[in-house]
C-alpha cells in the first residue's frame, strides 16, 4: 500500500477550478513540454476495464517525458450504479445536449479539457462486446462487435496536423498489440467508423468532437468477452504505453505487465480520510462498520485510491472503488473539537512514544494510551467495567472482542479520542 500512496501523492491531482469540481483530472506533467496525452475513461460505468487501466496508469506510472493528463472516472453517478448510463449514454451528447440535461456540465467541462491548446491526441477508453472481424464468424467474432478495436472516425486530419494520420497510427499499434495476446482470438484490428458520411450515432461522440476540432483522438475497446477484468485492463495499458511510444513520452511503471500482476494490484483499495480525523485501510476492511464519528454534513471523504467514491443510503455512507463495493459504513453523529491534540502519547510493548493524530500503529503484545488532560479515550471493542475513559489501561489483543474489529483477519482496532464529547481523532492500532 505504501507504493501506492506515494505514487499518488506524486501525481497532481486537482479539480479545475472554474469547473465547479465536475471532472478529476490527474496530471503528470514535465515543465518543458505542451505535448499532452489526454486519457478518458468511464464515460460508460459498466466498462470497468476503462476506468481501471486508468486507476493504474494513474497510481503506477511515472512520466519522464512530455505530459500525461488521466480523467479516470467522467461519468461517475455511472460508474456507481454499474451501469452503461444513468442519465442517457454520455458519449451521445457531444454535438447536441439539452440545457436541462443532468450531464451537461460534464460535457461542458470535458470539452473544455479536450480543447486545451496544449492537448495533443485523445484516448477514450472503452469496454466492447465480442471480437471485432471483418467477416462474420457467430454471434461473439463478428463485423459489429466493438472488442479488441481500435476505432477511429476517419483516416486522417489536416496534413500539419501533428499525429493526424488516424489509420497510420491506429494500425502501428494493433500491430503491437497483436505481438502482445495472452490468447490467439483476442486479436486487436482497426475499426474506422466513417463517422461523417456512415454513422450518425458516432457523429454525436466524443471522439468525433475531438476530430471535427482538429484533435486527434481514438477509442480504445478491450472486449467485454475477455475472461478477467485483468485481461481487459493489460490490453487497455498495453495500448496507451504504445500511443505514449509513439508520441515519445517516456515512462516507468512500478510492476511487470501481465495479468498476475495486475490481479494483486486491484486488491489493494487504498485508504480513506474521513474529515482529516479518520483513516481507515480499505483492502481488508470488513463489509460493514458501525458507528464511525463523523458530522452532520458536510463530510470530506479523501480517497487515495483514484476511482474511490461514496453514496449514500438509508443514512449509510457506501464506500465504492470504481464499481465495486467496498464497506458500508453506519455513522454515529458528533460534534467536531476544534481543539485537539495533534500528538498521541502511548506505551508500545513497554515503550513510550508518540504518534500523530489520525495515524496507525503497530504493537506486538500490548498498548497503553497516556492520559492527557481533558481528553477521553474510547478503545472499540475493549470492555473496561469502572471508568468510561481507557486512558492509561494496558491493552491485549485478547481483551479486545474480535466483533469491532475493522479488518476480517480481526487485526485493527479503532482507538478513539473525544474532549467534552466532542469527536477529535480516531487511530488504528495493529497487532502483528
């Protein structure tokens, strides 16, 4: 997890601020260049080979050279529900949108990114069905599937166009691609859509946004038909690490690109910051907490993992990564201290140290939080019959009820901290 963190930290990540916080954009940039590879992905939230290629190119690689800008969850209400589209598919509303339409501030604000001067070619990445064939050969490897394509609107852009020879380029890396499969039948091939004069429906899509604005832009499509969202998610990364090739930026990824590699790194969900108060390790948390102190309203969730989200319903928070539903939380309201200790101090295995506010620790055998005045300690799941405050008590794994822990291997424990009953901090204590 701590490689991840810190490949995050190192990545800017910020919502532009005169888009009224509707797209998170992800740049990795290098001073000395304007060539931008713009990546968009989850414009339909039932394609999560998208929208995790774009978490991993997020959190695990490194730009050396030229620049990078990742939008790894644009449709996110999508994305939540699981679903292709809550409020009509997306990728039809780029010639025409209703002012009314829910979406319309996304597209408003997409357009405005993919229309930045120094945006030099656009992915969209996207999940098909079946195995795009010239010639028909069932219901699956057939003229109309989208999987496994390359798809471009047209052949080429104006002549000094940097990167406009559309069928050029897409054809370089379907022939990379195709050196690449982890199966014989999971060939990539070129798709040109023809959009102007063949298909009205692509005439309204992002791609062909990007085109009629002299941006050249592709659709990547891994097959929804693969076996595994990892085998979906190596062919996504495969592809951009060739358009990156070809546009001379020059990268690092932190893990070997194969689909055993990929598998462990999406079980690694990151962590949650709740209110700059609470941080609690996602990847082996348990499917329900109960009674987390948090406010009223106006709660800040800060995931480090880059398609983290929450909804909520029937008064509990649902905290997702991507499409995936990770915990459900259960909050107990409370009133925030605004006036805390930003230091712990506690005996570890018979050792006296001090900790940060809102961090974890490690114990071996047994803990002890120090008494600070007008401060109350409050250890979930320890039991003590005289006093409402733990402060000062010695603290086992065995004294713990293995029912409030907070990871199914009933390993990490809450420790939380309260001045006048109001809520200060919450930390995590692991036994080894």
């Amino acid at each position: 997890m701590l490689d991840i963190l810190k490949l995050i930290s190192l990545a800017f990540i910020f919502l532009l601020s005169n888009l009224d916080a509707n797209i998170q954009i992800i740049k990795k940039e290098n001073k000395d260049s304007n060539r931008t590879l713009l990546v968009i992905a989850g414009i339909h939230g039932n394609e999560p080979g998208s929208y995790f290629a774009a978490s991993l190119l997020s959190s695990h690689y490194e730009i050396n050279s030229h620049n990078l800008w990742i939008v790894p969850n644009l449709n996110k209400e999508s994305i939540l529900a699981n679903k292709r589209a809550v409020h009509g598919d997306m990728n039809r509303k780029f010639s025409v949108i209703h002012k009314n339409d829910k979406d319309i501030n996304i597209i408003k604000d997409i357009k405005k990114i993919i229309l930045a001067k120094n945006v030099s070619l656009v992915l969209n990445l996207h999940d098909g069905h079946g195995f795009y064939r010239k010639e028909f050969q069932g219901n699956i490897f057939n003229p109309n599937a989208w999987g496994q394509t390359c798809v471009i609107d047209q052949c080429k852009l104006n002549e000094n166009q940097a990167f406009g020879n559309l069928n050029e380029i897409a054809s370089i890396v379907k022939d990379k691609l195709n050196k690449k499969l982890i199966q014989e039948h999971h060939t990539f091939d070129v798709r040109n859509t023809k959009t102007k004069f063949d298909d009205e429906q692509m005439q309204l899509s992002l791609t062909y946004f990007a085109v009629t604005n002299n941006k050249p832009a592709f659709a990547i499509e891994s097959s929804k038909n693969l076996s595994s969202l990892s085998q979906k998610i190596y062919y996504q990364l495969l592809a951009i690490e060739e358009f990156m090739k070809i546009m001379d930026i020059s990268y690092k990824r932190n893990f070997t690109l194969n689909e055993n590699s990929i598998a462990k790194i999406l079980l690694n969900y990151g962590t949650l910051s709740i209110n700059g108060r609470i941080l609690l390790n996602l990847s082996d948390i348990k499917k329900s907490l109960s009674f987390i102190p948090i406010k009223s309203k106006s709660n800040e969730f800060d995931f480090s993992h880059p398609l983290g989200n929450t909804k909520k319903v029937n008064g509990d928070f649902l905290l997702f990564i991507g499409n995936r539903k990770i915990a459900s939380i259960k909050p107990q309201y409370f009133q925030m201290s605004k006036i805390c200790p930003q230091k712990i101090k506690l005996e570890l295995d018979g050792v006296i140290t001090s900790i940060d506010k809102a961090t974890d620790f490690f114990v071996n055998d047994d803990f002890k939080i120090i008494k600070e005045k007008n401060i109350r300690v409050n250890v979930i799941g320890f039991t003590s019959k005289n006093t409402k405050d733990e402060s000062n008590l010695l603290i086992t794994k065995s004294s713990l009820n293995k029912r409030f822990s907070l990871d199914k291997s009933n390993t990490q424990y809450r420790i939380e901290l309260y001045k006048n009953n109001k809520f200060c901090s919450m930390s995590v204590v692991h036994f080894k």
